[in-house]
C-alpha cells in the first residue's frame, strides 16, 4: 500500500503540502462474513492530510500544525472499533472524522486494505482509497 506517491488535492488553498501517514496496522472486526466479524483480521491504513504546512515549517512550533498521532488516532479508534460491513464505511468515517476535527486539514485521502482475504490467487491486499474534500 505505501509508496505509491501520487498526488492530487489541492483545488483549493494549501498548496501540495500534506501530513503521510503509512502502513498502519489494526487489528478490526470488519466484513460481511461471520468469521470475519467473530475472529477479526488485520487491516492496514494510509492517510494523506492535505493542509498548509508554511507556517509550523517557518516556527517549529506544532500549534501550528495538525499532529500526525491525533490522525492515528482517529483511524485506530475507527478499525479497531465497531464492525462494519464494508470497508468504505470504515476508510469514510475515519476521513469524515479527520475533516470535521482538524479544520485545518483541506482534504484526506484514506487507504484501508485487507491483506488477508479469501480468494484464487496470490495478492498484497484488497481494499478501498477514497478522497474527501472539506466542502467549502
């Protein structure tokens, strides 16, 4: 999942500075099957935050920033908190909460993976990517 570096927001104001968060890893109870639900499995997060980074670059100062483990936090309280059925549900409210606690932060990509899943063939993961813009 990490590594891919592509871009995008912008649209609006910040510029293409971001906060990258990768490969965060859960444990969660989040799928349709029942075992999925009663045994869990890992899954594993990316985040990018877009939001202007100038000022907390220019001061040092991290009052002017968003920290990184606030976002963690908010993607671990997410996965490893009430099932759900679908994965866009889980990568949605992890970026639906991102935007609505940091209104500094323009728009968040969410990456959310299964790397574990019950299918013919050999893969890294399954999974979902969204991006969500503040709505202005």
């Amino acid at each position: 999942m990490a590594g891919d570096g592509e871009e995008e927001p912008p649209a609006t104001g910040g510029g293409g500075d971001k906060l990258v968060l990768r490969g965060l890893q859960f444990h969660g109870f989040h799928g349709v099957k029942q075992e999925e639900k009663k045994l869990g499995q890992k899954f594993v997060v990316d985040i990018d935050a877009w939001t202007d980074l100038a000022a907390a670059g220019d001061s040092d100062d991290i009052s002017h920033t968003v920290s990184y483990t606030d976002i963690y936090r908010i993607a671990k309280g997410v996965v490893e908190g009430p099932s759900r059925n679908l994965l866009e549900s889980v990568a949605q409210s992890i970026a639906a909460s991102t935007l609505l606690e940091f209104p500094r932060i323009s728009a968040v990509r969410v990456k959310v993976g299964k790397p574990h899943v019950a299918v013919q063939g050999v893969v890294d993961y399954l999974g979902v990517e969204i991006l969500r813009r503040r709505q202005a």
